[in-house]
C-alpha cells in the first residue's frame, strides 16, 4: 500500500477543493463594456455566429426555447452573462450550472452527424465568439479599443472560459493565437443554417413580451402587429451590422455600402449620448448594484480592481 493512501476505514483528512477560477477584474474592460446596455446591441451578433457552427445550431434547433419564450430566453441568458462578469462569488457557480443545463443536450444535426453540447470543441466555439463580435461593435457603439485594452479584453475573455470550465488547452491563449484559430473555424466550420436564417429573418412570427404590468401587457399584444416589423428590422439590422465583415461573408449575409453609412450614423448618436445617461439608465441591474458595491468596497466581489479602469469611458 502506498504510505500515502490512507487505510479502509481511515479518516482521510479534509477534502481539498479546487480553487473557484477568478471573473474578471474590477475595474477592467469587461467590467466597463458588459453591462453597459450598449452590449445588449451586440449579443444577437454572436449568437447567430454560435449557432452558425453545425452542432450548436442544431443543439439550439432541437433543445431551445427560442421560439416559444425569446424574451424569457433572452433575460435568462443575460442574467448568466452578467453573473460571469459582475457575479463575484457567484459567477463560478454559474458557470457549473450552465455545464449541468448542458449534461443532457445532445442529438444528431442536419447532416447525421452526432453532437453533445459539452464537446471541447463546441463549447469553446459558444465562448470564443464574444471577443471579435465585442472589438467589432465597439468600433461603432464606443471608442475603439487600443492595442493593450485589445489584449486586455481578451485576457478577462479567457477568464470567463475558464468560469464556463473550458480547459485553456482548449482556448487560444493569446490574440496572436485566436485569429488563426477564428479564420479556420470561418472556413471550414460554419454555415448558414435554418437556425441563422431564423435569427435574422424579418418575417417570422415572435410573441410579444410577457412580462411587466398587466395594462402594458395588453397594449403590447393590441400594438404588436405594427410593432413587430420595424423591430424585427432594427433587430436584422444590428444583428448583421455588428457582426465582423468576415463573418458576414462567410455566412453568406448581405451588408450594403448604404448600411453601413446607416451604421455609422447610428453608432456616432449612440456613443454620443449614452455615455451622458446616469449610471441607472446606462448599466443594467447587476451591472450596478457590482459597481456600486465596489465603490463601497463590499466584501465577496472576486477580482482586483484594475488601475484607473473604473474611470475608463468606452
């Protein structure tokens, strides 16, 4: 027997317990991006390019809401995102919720092909597409990151993988490293599927939103007839917009010069004014009872506050 290894019946000691892996820094570039509602204009970008690989869209066609509750989907997905970035203490339990929820998603995609939600590869995918949608949008919706904020980014974006229990061997480590491994994926991987056609159609039938005070909830559902065309343009509109130019072509999506100048217009009103709102109006929920509890010190929030990061205005 190994002098080590405690005898049957032996008191084997306390367990030891891995170290939660740590969220983002307080203070840095996720912390002054995610919860800004800017970043609410960007998400639908990256999910269409998550469900544009194979086995996520079908993993999303065959498991997910989206079609019966969008908007209870949607909140859902954000509270996780916020909780990634803004949780703390939290965000780690999350993270392993999130594996739990995905144990049993698994089937066969369009092509016969078997798939898990949990494989390496497609897991990694689900996260890496946070960090070129995050550099193109703020191009537009922000101040463009420099070269450090660029690596910075990444670096808290890595940080977040290791939350959602991604392995580092399975993520880029380093910028120089993920674009090679983002082009490839552009290449070989994805495609426009009937999940992707789905998200940017602008004429398929979405419930109104069921939440909020029973008088607003009867008028949405009398107005949603006329309102749902000119929202499910303005949704196509950024959903495409945002997304990185070569991701737009390799899914095959139209982008025109008269867009884009539409884009600019957009992004120009957008960084002007948002930045003037209060901190209610301009970060969401988590977002600001994080912040606040920062600039009181609270114990519990993980990470370290980056210099001068809390002052940095995207």
């Amino acid at each position: 027997m190994n002098p080590r290894t405690p005898g049957p019946g032996a008191d084997p000691g306390p367990v030891r317990r891995t170290a939660d892996p740590e969220p983002p820094p307080v203070g840095g570039v996720l912390w002054s991006i995610a919860g800004d509602i800017r970043g609410l204009m960007s998400l639908p970008s990256a999910l269409v390019l998550q469900v544009a690989h194979p086995a996520v869209g079908a993993g999303v066609d065959d498991h997910s809401v989206f079609r019966t509750d969008p908007w209870g989907r949607g909140e859902r997905s954000l509270r996780s995102v916020m909780l990634w970035v803004y949780g703390g203490e939290r965000a780690a339990e999350e993270g392993r919720r999130l594996r739990r929820l995905h144990r049993t998603i698994r089937g066969t995609d369009a092509r016969g092909r078997r798939y898990h939600a949990l494989t390496p590869a497609h897991y990694a995918w689900v996260h890496a597409t946070g960090f070129p949608v995050q550099r193109h949008a703020q191009r537009y919706l922000g101040r463009p990151f420099t070269e450090a904020q660029e690596r910075q980014l990444y670096a808290e974006w890595l940080r977040v993988g290791r939350i959602l229990g991604i392995h580092d061997r399975d993520m880029p480590q380093t910028v120089e490293e993920f674009w090679p491994y983002y082009r490839k994926m552009l290449d070989e991987e994805l495609e426009q599927n009937a999940v992707v056609e789905e998200l940017v159609a602008t004429d398929r039938p979405v419930p109104p939103p069921g939440g909020g005070p029973l008088p607003l909830r009867l008028l949405l559902r009398a107005l949603w007839p006329v309102l749902l065309p000119p929202l499910a343009r303005v949704r196509r509109f950024l959903t495409v917009g945002l997304m990185p130019p070569d991701a737009r072509r390799a899914l095959g999506l139209e982008w025109t010069e008269r867009q884009e100048r539409a884009l600019r217009r957009f992004g120009l009103a957008v960084r002007t004014l948002v930045p003037l709102l209060p901190e209610r109006l301009r970060y969401l929920p988590l977002a600001r009872e994080a912040r606040r509890a920062a600039r009181r010190g609270a114990p519990g929030r993980a990470g370290r506050r980056t210099p001068g990061g809390a002052r940095r205005a995207f």
